[in-house]
C-alpha cells in the first residue's frame, strides 16, 4: 500500500510550497522519496510590520545579558564608552572596562577582540546589540573576566540603506562638540558592502585634583595638584569599507578595511601646591598638547556551515597597525620659598603598534543537541615606542633629559588552542565541558631586558536544569586570565608634572581569577550568587619618589582577592511603560603581602540600575535611565557613591525618516570618581570631574531603497569567531 501525504506551505507574499512524500508501508518502514515544490503565488500580498516595543536588556537562559541599543536611549549615544557606561552591570573606569561582581571585561566587536584604542574609533550610530558575556566559555580568548560583545547592524535586504546622524553637545563645563555620523549598507544578490566615516570636532574637558599628606611626626608634608585637561579635538575621524561575497545561503567570504585619524589638541594645566617642615612651593605647568594618532585595520573571514544540524567552519585572519606620534610643549614656572625659576620642555614620543591574528574554529554537530567546537588561534604582538624629552633651565639651550628619555620594544606570541563539548543529557538537562591552553611568550627590551614564557589551562564548565515550564537553575565555572598593559611593563618614567610621573613595573604577573556562580530564572525573573578567586590582582598607587616632594603613579600586584556577589533582574511592562531594572551587591576583600598599603574593613558594596520607557500615545517616546553605585571599601582602597540620572526624548517625523531626540544627561552631575587609600606614610585622596553633565540634540535621517530577497547570508562574524590582541 502506497501512502502519498500532501504538506502544504505558504511562503508570505512570494509562493506556496508543496512538500511530496512517498512512503512505502512495508516492514523496514523506509522512506522512498522527499520532495519540494515551489509553485509561484499569483497574489502578493502588501507587507506587514510587526510593531513592538524593544526592551532595553533581556537575560538568556546562560547568564548573558543582551543590550538593546538600536531604538533605545542608548542609541543618542556618541561612542561605544558612552554606551558601555549607560548599560546594566557595566562599570566604566580610567582602568577599563569592568563587569559588576566580574571585574575587567576584553571587547569583541561582531565576535573578533579589538583593543581600547580601536573601541574609541568605532561610529555608535552602527551599534545594534551588546552582548555582556559574564560567563564566557572556553572558545574565548582566556584574557579578562568577563566579555562584552559589540554587534553592528547588518543589512540582509537587497537594495540600499543609508543613515546620517547629526550630533550636538553643549555643557556648562566644556566647550561644545558636534559629530557628523553617515552610514550606507547596500546588497545585490551574492555581494554585500558597507562603508561608514564618523568626523568627530570640538572639546571636552578633564580635571583631577590629588592630595597627598604625610604626618607632622614625619615632614607635615602636603601637596595639593590640580590637573585640568581641555582637549580639543581637531579632527577624530573614523571609516569602515567592507564587502561580502557569498557562494550561496551557507558560504561566504568577507574583507573589511577600517580604522581612524585622531589629530589631538588642547592644553594640559598643572597647578600643585606643596608645604612642609622644609619648603613653601607652588608649580605650575603648561602643556600644548600635539598628537597624531593612527589605527587602520584589515581582516579577512571564510565561513561555511557544512550542514543542516549547525557543523561549521570559520577561517580568519587580521592585521593592525597603531601608529602615535607626540610633540608636546611645555613651560613649567615654580616658585620655591620665595625664589623664581622656569623651566621649558619638549616631549617627542613615537608609538608603533603592530598585530597578527590567524584563527580557526570548527564546530561539529552530531545532532541538534550535541556539538563539539574545536579550534586553534595565533597571535603576534610588536609593540614600540621612543621618547626624547629635552629641557631647557631658565632660558638656556634645550639639553636631552637622559632620565625621561627612552627606547621601549615589547614582543608577545601567543599560540592556543581550545575544545567544548555540549549537550543535553535529557529534555531538562543540558551542560557544556571546555578546555582551553594558551602559551605565552614575550620579550621586553628597555633599560633592562627580560624575557619569559609560560603555558595555562582554563577549564569551564556549566549545567543548566529546567525544574518546570518557567523556572531553571544553572551553575558555572571559569578559569580567567588578566595579563598587564604593555606600557605597565615600560620601567621608563613617563612625565605628568613636575612632581607626578608614570612608571611601569617589568615585574608584574598576570592575575589569575577562578570563577564560580549559581543562577535561577523564574518567568522574566533572574537571581544569580558568584564567588571570584583571584591570585596576583593587578592595581596600583602613587608611590613616593627618588625626593620627599615626587610621587610615581606605579602599577603592582597584590596578593589576593576574595569577591562575593548576588544579582536580581526585575522587569516591569504595562502597555505605556516598559521598565528593566537590576538590584546588586558584592563584597570585595584585597589581600596585600606588602606592608606599604593600610588595611581598611571591607564592607558590601551595593548597585542599582533600572531602564525605564513611556509611550506617550504614540506621540513622543520618554525614556529615563539610571544608576547608583554605592560606597565601595575592599580592603585597601575606599571610593565614594556614584550616580547618573539621564532623560531622552525622541519623536519621528516623515513617516519615520527623520528622527529627533534631545538627551539630557548625568542631570545632577554625580558621576564623579572620588575616593583615598593609604601607601607607605602617605594619604592620597582624589576627585575626578568629567564632562558627563551635557545635553544633546540628535537628529537622524533614513534613507534607502530595500526589496525581499528568497535567503539571508550568513553573517562573517559569528560571536565567537576570531580575536586580535
């Protein structure tokens, strides 16, 4: 008996398909014959938009937290820092970027790792989704505790799409800037291309003030530097060109040129009183500040999935060169128990950056619930720089200052490799098992020279449980690395001021962290406990120099670090409002061998974040945005309360082509790093003031022409794809 059943499809606006399958009811129950139709529609039908509101951030069932950027507040944004800085669990420091209860996080974009010099260049208006990877497993480069995933918007359509976005920022604390934003992404059939210039003019503005005391028992010595940074930015331009060719719906290959040109200007002012038993001295310097930085960038990618259950291949391969070049100008007039003198510098630095990254990832699917990924990845790292710093007393000739003067060549491989293995071991129980090895080899060549190398292995692990149709619990693990800054290993002194220098430490070892955490979900709710375990913690401190009245700010390892955390997600949607908010705490405690730092008590640190939407009848959309990082004491350091409130206002015009928001941000101007610790005999207390006070006008404009295609091309950078150091 032969059974012919009929399943009938119908593809939107385009066909119907009908699927034919012949089966022969015999004892084998074997399968003759599968085929599919396609028979043309004569009717189109009109096309339908699903309108919905897009929720800030959302949690995934594996600890990820996805931030929505595209049509959100954060979208006014104009750079990625800003972005980061606004987004849940993000802390953005002058030491990086860091994760709440993780600590410093690396930064993809669209899956490949780019420095911190690359993540200044690229345009915010391209950023569609951010990825905070809390949990990373061991396909990841071991760098950092955590990773934060930047995803740009791809154009799957046919056809072209272009937008410019106009922005402008006024402040009562800086000089106004504008940035200029135009983005065009255009597809025809198997091509692909998109091209990007950003053009960023104006002025910001910086200022720090430090005191340093030391007992009356010792010198009653007490120094009081403020350092106002006003920089102006001649012309910080960034661009993109990339195409993509693909074989077909499976196979693609891509190029991408990128990159930016940064002319820096502005004035660095120095004013540093200092008192003791032995002197009543006031210096103040100036800094004409001249500096031309480069950064351009060329990666290639080939990706092919093999089959239906998810196999895949990814090959790529980058290069980088970062070029700097400083010509800085200083006077310096001091004035010391009563007696004048100045002093003329000239500060010339040349910094070369060059890096190699080739990898390759491999993922095999034995069944949609069981993968295996395995790959290899190499990188090559050349970094160097020279510094001639000349001085000129009280008018006379410029004479090189051996001491402030240098030559600094850093050199890393590394070669890894890694292995991850995922399934399900029923329809409630899923897990996934990694390891990672990574080999290191570096060379450093300075006033003294040093080389070393060494081999690690990270291992994670996690289990995910689905308990009923709503609730699931998960516990992971993860081995991390931190390896130092390059100039952090620079022993050479770098100038700051008069009194302040900036000197590395070739002595540092990476930090190595351990990291456990449990998590359950209930509906839309999410709770998460974690403990880190960290050897060799990298920090620093203003160390007293060579004479009672120097201070070098100084990178160092500490001994250890024990951090505790526990987080709650808690959304709330009506159909006018949409609000996702975070409830934080954690408990740091810094453990130092080194009896120069005081020990203070730890205590909990606490951190608040909610996002909250208003549709006004679909007039106007508000959206409000905030958070509160509380006081934070973790053994060795104290800083203060931090917040930010910001207001954002958007409304469409042209049916949808032109859009304008007004952004009104940090209202109350309390995101201000401040906080002391105590080194040696001295007490260092600080105060940070930034240009986060601001508002904004944005206005952007859509334009294009778009059709349907029968297939969408499979994106060049997967998430987890390639890394350059």
């Amino acid at each position: 008996m032969l059974i012919i059943p009929l399943l009938l499809i119908s593809l939107l606006g385009n066909a119907q398909a009908i699927n034919t399958i012949s089966e022969i009811t015999n004892s084998k129950n074997q399968v003759a014959k599968d085929t599919t139709k396609i028979r043309k529609s004569t009717v189109d039908l009109d096309e339908v938009k699903v309108v919905s509101k897009v929720p800030l951030f959302t949690n995934r069932s594996n600890g990820t937290v996805e931030v929505n950027v595209a049509n959100t507040i954060l979208a006014a944004s104009t750079s990625v820092a800003e972005i980061l800085s606004k987004s849940p669990n993000v802390i953005v420091a002058d030491n990086g970027v860091s994760v709440f209860g993780k600590g410093e996080a690396i930064i993809y974009l669209n899956g490949v790792q780019i420095t911190n010099e690359r993540l200044a260049s690229i345009s915010a208006s391209q950023i569609k989704k951010i990825e905070i990877i809390s949990n990373p497993s061991s396909k990841y480069d071991a760098e950092g505790k955590a990773v934060i995933n930047v995803i740009t918007v791809a154009n799957f359509e046919e056809g072209y799409k272009g937008t410019v976005n106009q922005y402008y920022t006024v402040s009562d604390f800086s000089a106004p800037s504008a940035t200029t934003n135009v983005n065009i992404n255009y597809k025809k059939k198997k091509i692909s291309l998109i091209g990007g210039y950003g053009l960023l003019l104006g002025e910001t503005r910086e200022i720090l003030n430090t005191t340093r005391k030391r007992p009356p028992e010792i010198d009653d010595f007490q120094s009081k530097l403020k350092t106002d940074w006003e920089r102006e930015y001649k012309n910080f331009s960034n661009y993109t060109l990339g195409g993509q060719y693909d074989f077909n719906e499976k196979k693609n290959i891509s190029v991408e040129y990128s990159g930016y040109s940064n002319s820096l200007g502005g004035t660095t002012k120095s004013e540093n009183s200092i008192t003791s038993n032995t002197m009543n001295g006031f210096f103040k310097s100036k800094i004409d500040n001249d500096v031309m930085t480069y950064n351009n960038s060329i990666s290639a990618n080939y990706n092919t999935k093999i089959d239906s259950l998810g196999t895949s291949l990814f090959i790529g391969t980058q290069y980088s060169l970062f070029d700097s070049a400083t010509d800085d100008y200083i006077d310096e007039n001091n004035s010391v128990n009563g007696e004048e003198s100045f002093r003329n510098l000239n500060n010339k630095i040349g910094h070369k950056i060059k890096v190699f990254s080739s990898q390759i990832d491999y993922t095999k699917a034995f069944s949609s619930k069981i993968k295996l990924d395995f790959g290899a990845k190499y990188s090559n790292v050349g970094n160097k720089s020279n510094s001639d710093f000349y001085v000129a007393e009280n008018g006379n000739p410029f004479i090189r200052d051996e001491q402030l003067s240098n030559d600094f060549e850093y050199q890393e491989m590394i070669s890894a490799a890694y292995m991850n293995f995922g399934g399900e071991i029923n329809e409630k129980t899923n897990y996934g098992i990694g390891i990672r090895t990574e080999f290191a080899k570096y060379e450093l060549n300075t006033i003294i020279q040093k080389k070393e190398d060494y081999i690690d292995f990270f291992p994670s692990a996690y289990l995910n449980v689905k308990l009923s149709g709503k609730t699931q619990v998960r516990a992971s693990y993860s081995s991390r690395i931190t390896r130092p800054r390059y100039q952090a290993l620079n022993p050479s002194i770098i100038y700051q001021d008069a009194f302040t220098s900036i000197e590395g430490n070739p002595d540092l070892n990476p930090e190595r962290t351990h990291s456990f955490e449990m998590a359950t979900s209930f509906s839309k709710y999410n709770f998460k406990v974690g403990y880190n375990y960290t050897v060799d913690p990298i920090s620093g401190a203003a160390l007293q120099g060579s004479n009672q009245n120097s201070y070098v700010l100084k990178t160092l390892n500490l001994s250890t670090l024990d951090s505790y955390f526990a987080s709650l997600s808690v959304p709330y949607n009506t159909d006018w409002w949409t609000s996702m908010n975070t409830v934080n705490v954690s408990y740091d405690e810094l453990i130092s061998d080194d009896i120069i730092f005081s020990l203070k008590e730890s205590k909990p640190l606490c951190y608040f974040y909610s996002s909250n939407q208003f549709d006004i009848e679909k007039i106007v959309k508000i959206q409000l945005l905030g958070w509160y990082l509380g006081e934070k004491y973790d053994g060795l350091y104290y800083r203060k309360s931090r917040s930010l409130l910001t207001l954002g206002v958007e409304k469409d015009f042209l049916n949808q082509s032109l859009k304008v928001k007004l952004l009104a941000n940090d209202i109350f101007h309390n995101d201000k790093p401040e906080g002391n610790y105590e080194v040696g005999q001295t007490f260092v207390e600080y105060g940070r003031t930034l240009n986060t006070d601001f508002y904004r006008l944005i206005l952007t404009y859509n334009f294009g022409k778009l059709k349907k295609v029968n297939y969408v091309n499979t994106s060049s950078g997967e998430s987890e794809s390639n890394r350059a150091q």
